[in-house]
C-alpha cells in the first residue's frame, strides 16, 4: 500500500471511529438551555432537572439546593485514592423533598456512551444509586425515612449524554425504606450540568 492510500486509510478509519463512537470528553462551562417540562412543576428559572414518576405522582426535582453547588453538582476525580463519584442533587419547588443520583466508580471518562447500570462485567465497585428524601411530606404519611434504590437490586440508570458539561439519562425502578414501604419509579429522566472535581 501506497503512502498516500495508507494516510487515506489510516483518515477514514479515524473518521468512521469517530461516528460510532460516543465517548465522555473533558466538562466545558455549560450554557442554559430550555430542557424544562412544565407539566412537572418545575422552577422556570432553572434549566436542569431530575424527575419522573414516582407512585404514578410526576414530581421534578430542579431546585439548586446550595448557592455554590460544588458538592451537589459534580464529578469528582482522585486516582490516588481510587476516588470516582458522580453527585446529581436537587430538590422540588418548594424545597420540602430532595432527589440524588449517585454513581460510584463510574470511570466515566473511559466509557463508551450510553453508560448503564446494572451491566454485564461491571467493574470493583461499580454501581449507581437513587435516595428520596421527605417523600412522606408528599403522600402525608407518618414516615420520615429515606426512601434507597441502586443498580444492584431493582434501579435501572443510563447516562446517554454529556455535550456541553450536562449530563442526560434515563432510570426506573424501586426505592425501598427501612421500614419495607416501596415508590416504584417510572419514565425517570435527568438533565444536570456537573462541575469536574480533579484532585489527581
């Protein structure tokens, strides 16, 4: 093979990799957009979101719930510790429930996308989880516990896109309270803008 036909080659095999492939690239600063569904009672000022169906009530978590939002809204990095995090926080309109996604050792940057949990061969560790907090203010119910889902048993979570710093997903499944009480959770959608932590 020619130089010239094995540069073609070498371009066009770049090329088709870069179509097919969908990797995690580094966090730009994000942008607004207009991502908001508003039959879910969302805050209209802000553009990110968690919500979904939860015991068939729509409910959107997208209040920001601190004014620097690091530790709500990030991903933190740390080879030296084995540290890999995803936190995805925020709260509903009036403040009085609160959603977090949490994916531990997700090693997002060298995954190909969509990224799902649970999976085949997951890696040490490896898993996302669900917490929904003051759920009982909603349903008015005597219970004030945490209501916990992950992907080891009963939560489905999909990160399907990063562009411009947010990350966009799916999950469903079951979140469980100590006391055995259980919110099935439907057509669960995420949009939320993280802010890479790197401490390597």
């Amino acid at each position: 093979m020619s130089g010239k036909k094995a540069y073609l080659y070498l371009f066009a095999l770049i090329v088709m990799s870069a179509c097919t492939k969908k990797q995690f690239a580094p966090l730009p600063a994000a942008e607004k957009n207009d991502k908001i569904v508003g039959d879910l009672d969302c805050d209209p000022s802000n553009p990110e979101f968690i919500h979904g169906y939860f015991n068939t009530a729509p409910i959107c978590f997208n209040t920001i719930t601190s004014a620097t939002d690091t530790f709500d809204n990030a991903y933190y990095r740390d080879n030296l510790i084995h540290l890999d995090h995803i936190n995805l926080i925020r709260k509903n309109l009036n403040k009085t429930m609160t959603c977090q996604l949490h994916f531990v050792n997700p090693n997002l940057h060298n995954k190909t996308l969509p990224y799902a949990l649970p999976h085949a061969g997951p890696s040490y560790n490896e898993y996302a989880e669900i917490v929904i907090t003051d759920l009982n203010k909603l349903w008015a119910t005597n219970i004030d516990e945490d209501f916990i889902g992950n992907t080891y048993k009963g939560l489905n979570i999909t990160i399907t896109d990063t562009t411009g710093g947010y990350l966009t997903g799916t999950f469903k499944g079951l979140a469980t309270n100590k006391s055995g009480k259980q919110v099935k959770i439907d057509n669960g959608e995420f949009y939320v803008r993280v802010i890479e932590v790197n401490h390597n």
